[in-house]
C-alpha cells in the first residue's frame, strides 16, 4: 500500500458519518510523503515549530500551532508524541512517529435546518 493510498482510504474515510477534512503525512523535515487533495499549503517554519515542540513540549502554548497559515490554540496533547490545536469547533492533531508526523484537521462547519434560519 502506498502512502497515498493510506491517507485516502484510512485517514479521509468516514467513520460513523465523521471524517477528516485534511490529512497528510509528512517527513520530519517536513517533506511531504502524500497528503489529501486539499491538505493546506504549509510553510517549513510552521513544521520546525511542530518539531521544536516534540522536542521541548509547551514551546507553541505561547505563540499558538500554525498550520497553512491558519492559527490553531494548543491544546492538551501528549507530550513528545501527540499536539492537539483547536480553532472555534473544529481543530488538527499532529502525531509523531520514529520517521514521520500525521497530520488530520477537522473544519467544523455550522449546519441550519431551516426552523433555525427564520
């Protein structure tokens, strides 16, 4: 199985109606291995911070988890292995392996049912 198809098939699928709105999986120097069509556009400073913070847990507490630009609250994570960011309902978890990061984010989105709107 190839790493694409990994992320197509085990990450981006849905479970019990949920699923990821973006997923990848990237080298630790931040070289990407495969991603969903729609992974954003990320910047290598925003992956060396993801790193600095395996490495010295609490480091983005301050400053906030940047991914694409887009600035995620940290979150209670595990430390050296797991950094959890939230933005309003939705968020992303990055999970670190030997050679690798997983990456899945979620985009909440707000439903209406029509009752609601009026």
């Amino acid at each position: 199985m190839s790493w694409q198809q990994y992320v197509d098939e085990h990450l981006m699928c849905d479970i019990d109606g949920n699923s990821l709105t973006a997923a990848a999986i990237l080298g630790q120097d931040g070289s990407v291995w495969s991603q969903s069509s729609n992974f954003p556009q990320f910047k290598p400073e925003e992956i060396a911070a993801i790193m600095k913070d395996f490495d010295q847990p609490g480091t983005l507490a301050p400053t906030g988890l940047f991914l694409g630009g887009t600035k995620y609250m940290v979150i209670q994570g595990e430390a050296g292995a797991v950094i959890r960011g939230k933005k309003g309902s939705g968020g992303v978890t990055v999970k670190k392996t030997n050679q690798a990061l997983i990456i899945g984010s979620v985009i909440a989105l707000l439903l209406f049912q029509g009752s609601m709107m009026n």
